[in-house]
C-alpha cells in the first residue's frame, strides 16, 4: 500500500509500504476512506519533536472494515467506522470513567500510520465505532473531524466547564480551536470570544457561534478579553496552541473559580506555582478521550445537526500528502483532507 513517511523535519515522502495484517485477535484492518493533516503532526515535521528515522504519519482516519481478529465482536468487516488517535479497551476502571486515551492497555495510533490506503487498528472493539449506515460522501469530513479535533474540541469544552450562561474564551484558531467554538455553542455558552488573527478562520468561527474576535496575543490579549468581560476574565477559556504563551493567556483570561480546559499539545510549558495559586483558576485537559464523545458525536453528524467538516478547506490525493503538510506549515490551510 502507499503511505506518507515523515524522514526528516519538512521531509515527507508517500511511498510503498507492508500492507497491515491482523497481528493479535482483537486487531481490525480497516480500508481507509478519507484521512488528514493534523496540526499536532507539525511539531515532528518543524523539527520540534525529534525526528529519529522513517516514521509512518497519520492518526485520524475513518474507513470500512476489511478483516478482524477471531476476538473481535463489536465491528464486523463492511462496516464503515470512525476510531480515535488513541486504541483503548474501553473497559478498564480508567476507560470507564472517560479517560480512553489514559486506558490502562492504550496505544497510540500514530505510529501505524494512518496517512495511508490501509490501516491496522488495536483493541479494535473499544476503539471503533460504526456508524447507522455507510455515510454519503458529504459526511466524510464532518466523521473525519469527529476522529480527532471535533472531539478534542468538545473535550476543551466539557474540561472548561462550559454551559449556559458562561462567557467562554478560546485561544488558537486551528481545527481544534474553531470546533471548541462549534463546542461552546452547542453546550448554551452565551459569549464566546475567539482568539484569531486570520481573517477566513475568523468568518469559520463565526459561523461556528463566535460572538467575539480578539486578534491580540499573549498579555495585550489578556488586556483585551478582561477588557470585554468588565475586568473579571471568562469563566472559561479553552487553550487550543499548546506553547507557553497561549497557556499563559489562557490562564490569565480567566476570572478566579473560572476553568481553563488545555488541550493543545503541550511543548516547553511551565507554569508558575506562586500566580496559579492565587489565581482560583482551575486546570484539566490533557489528550482528549476521543472514544467517549464518538457515538453522541456521530449521532449528530449523521442528524447534520453539527458541520465540523467546514475545517478541511483543502483536499489533496494522499500522493500530494507533502504539499498537504506544506500549506498546514505556511497556514495557507486550515485543515488538510487526504483521498487515498
């Protein structure tokens, strides 16, 4: 099969590789229909993240199932499924309290390679989920968000404790950033004021229920929403970048008792004990429990109550996958769709 190999920061290849096998008997091999870019696969491919050897790209994807393990019983081969960037059980004491990508038995998906024609996925009956019925071609993007930035959004969003009446903030205008604004207004927030400085993310946030549009960062940002909220800050605030300053903002846009849920990929922060201590800010987020949100997100996706595939504004054959990361790496896209 073909699929994209990272060799080097700003070196990716797509090229033949194995064809994925049942290895264990809780394993699926899955034909994927649609897969992408995400912006978490930049910080490998700026050379922020180490680049070690060859290493198979990808870990959203959506697809129909080709085979299963003799232990698989929840997926069976023909369905068309959705699966998360982490493979759980979705039985231990951790998975049931809704922590999936902290289970006991995770692995990440990453690794596999998902930016491919084929995929293997472990712990296939936790980590997949079916949809009603094989989805028309519209509704690819908006399954293929649900793998990963709509649920991490939405996971933003509960962490932040986001709901009516609330004033909610979210720092970063990427896919996981403009889908934590889908996330806002879909759980009643009455404000919400998105952290943007590209015109076309902000029409997106807008759309998605953006009340408000900051383009300042770091303390002139803070300045600015405590300045929209009477002084006091957001009650919640969803960090959506995951490098020290949009923390920092996060943290300081938030009122005291407010909730601040993190979810960008965390590279090089460190929080100062002293002002978080008097700050009353709570904190929660981490890699999104994606398996959690899949079966409500489907359900609305499938209602086309939500649109969360409105982030992929440029589709490219798998083949062009170097392009895909070159336009995410110069922000001439938001969000990159791969055919294979």
């Amino acid at each position: 099969m073909r699929g994209a190999v990272l060799h080097a920061p700003g070196d990716v290849r797509v090229e033949d590789r194995e064809d994925p096998r049942i290895l264990l008997p809780t394993d699926a091999v899955i034909r994927l229909s649609a897969t992408c870019v995400c912006g978490s696969d930049l910080w490998p491919y700026r050379g922020v993240e180490a680049v070690t050897g060859p290493s198979p790209m990808g870990h959203e994807y959506v697809g129909v199932v080709q085979e299963v393990g003799s232990e698989v019983r929840n997926v069976k081969p023909g369905q068309f499924v959705v699966g998360s960037f982490f493979a759980s059980d979705n039985t231990c004491p951790i998975c049931r309290a809704g922590y999936q990508s902290s289970c006991v038995h995770r692995e990440p998906v990453g690794g596999l390679g998902a930016q491919a024609e084929y995929l293997r996925v472990p712990l296939a009956d936790g980590t997949l989920v079916a949809t009603p019925e094989t989805p028309s071609d519209d509704l690819l993007p908006d399954l293929l968000a649900a793998s990963d930035v709509l649920g991490t959004g939405w996971f933003g969003a509960v962490a932040a404790q986001v709901g009516p009446g609330r004033t909610v903030a979210v720092v970063g205008d990427g896919a996981v950033g403009l889908l934590a604004v889908l996330a806002a207004k879909r759980f009643g927030a009455e404000r919400i004021i998105a952290v943007s400085r590209h015109e076309s993310r902000q029409k997106l946030a807008i759309h998605y229920g953006a009340t408000d549009i900051v383009t300042e960062r770091g303390d002139e940002g803070v300045a600015r929403i405590r300045d929209l909220t009477g002084g006091l800050g957001a009650h919640s605030v969803i960090e959506a970048v995951g490098t020290q300053e949009s923390m920092m903002q996060a943290i300081r846009s938030t009122r005291p008792g407010g909730h601040v849920g993190y979810v960008g990929v965390a590279h090089g922060v460190e929080l100062p004990g002293e002002e978080l201590f008097f700050s009353h800010v709570h904190l929660h987020g981490g890699p999104a429990p994606v398996r959690r949100f899949l079966p409500e997100l489907i359900d609305l996706i499938y209602k086309r109550e939500i649109d969360p595939g409105k982030v992929f504004d440029l589709t490219l054959p798998l083949e062009q996958a170097a392009e895909a990361y070159r336009a995410m790496d110069e922000r001439r896209a938001v969000k990159v769709l791969l055919t294979p």
